[in-house]
C-alpha cells in the first residue's frame, strides 16, 4: 500500500483542510446565529466555498508533488 494516507497533523493535506475548514465552519456558524432564515440558502454556500478552495489547493500541491518526484 504505497498510497496509504496519514491522517495526522504531519501530513500536509491534514494541515490544509483544518486551516480552511475550519475558520469557515466558524464563520458559519455565527452567520447562522446572527442572520435571519431568509439567508440560509447563503450560508449552505459557505462550505461549498471551503471545500473548493481545499481542493483547488489539494489539485495544485498534488501536480507540484508529482512533477517534483518525476524531475529526481
């Protein structure tokens, strides 16, 4: 299994995803609180943005790896 994946703060991707998600998952949670129920169609946006920010990031850091390891 060479392709086994660390779910641990050592691993980048790990790191990445909790400093994304989570200051989003905060932001959401306090425009729930504050905002009225006619913006929750919004706030559902809110993670959507999250995770494709993450994976644009996750998409580029994978093409770098992978050009890195085929230039040794």
């Amino acid at each position: 299994m060479a392709g086994r994946f660390e779910c641990n703060f050592k691993n980048k991707e790990v790191r990445m995803y909790m400093y994304i998600m989570v200051p989003f998952f905060i932001a959401g949670l306090v425009w729930i609180c504050n905002m009225q129920n006619k913006y929750n169609p919004i706030v559902q946006l809110i993670p959507l943005i999250a995770w494709t920010i993450y994976y644009i990031w996750r998409h580029s850091y994978r093409k770098k790896m992978k050009t890195e390891s085929s230039n040794r």
